[in-house]
C-alpha cells in the first residue's frame, strides 16, 4: 500500500462521502487511474480499494473500515473524473458561500474541501 492520503470516508447509512482537500483529491485520481486491476490506499481512516472488472461501477463498506469501488475501467473513469472537477472547482472559488463542490458516483459523493483563507491583517 502507498503512503496514507490526507482523504477521509465518512459513513451515514448507506451513504458514503469520500472528502479531503484538492491535492489529495487529484493524487488519489491519479493514483487510482494508474494502478493495475486491484489497488489499495491508505486514508485518514481506513482504505479505498479500487477493483477493475466488469460492468457499472459499484460501492461497497468492507470491515476495516474500506471503502471498496469496482467496474470496469470505463466506468470508475466517472469516479477519477470526479475527483478532478470537484478539485478544480474547490481551488477555482475558494471564497464561495454554499455547500462544497462535490459530486455523486452511484452511493459515493466526493467532497473537495476549499483550501482555507489567507488570514488578512
């Protein structure tokens, strides 16, 4: 497993939020897009695990905890995708008022957090 990645899960039921801040973001997309058929990452608390097979991409919770995605390559391109814009758009409007920019794959939202303010004196 590769060095633990300052991304979290957070569990409501059977929803699932992947957050953490745009680098994190973009390093696990990249990681994920890179890595062979089975791959692991450390997070904040617990693991993603990313399994390329067949068919539409697919959530599960797995003791541990770990947060487990699978489908084909086609299909989990919607989940690295999502880890890009939700990045882009935190570091594009870091002031903005509202929720954070976040994005849905099947029971997974991905949360980008806004990078904090400068503090101004």
């Amino acid at each position: 497993m590769d060095d633990q990645l300052a991304c979290r899960l957070r569990v409501a039921g059977d929803v699932f939020d992947l957050a953490g801040p745009p680098a994190a973001l973009r390093d696990l997309g990249a990681r994920l897009r890179a890595a062979g058929d089975v791959f692991e990452q450390r997070i904040l608390n617990g693991t993603l695990v990313q399994l390329r097979a067949g068919g539409p991409v697919r959530v599960a919770l797995r003791g541990g905890p770990a947060l487990e995605v699978s489908g084909s390559a086609e299909a989990l391109a919607a989940l690295w995708d999502a880890l890009d814009v939700v990045a882009e758009e935190a570091e594009a409007d870091p002031d903005a008022d509202g929720p954070a920019p976040h994005r849905h794959v099947e029971a997974l939202t991905v949360t980008a957090e806004r990078p904090a303010a400068e503090l101004v004196i």
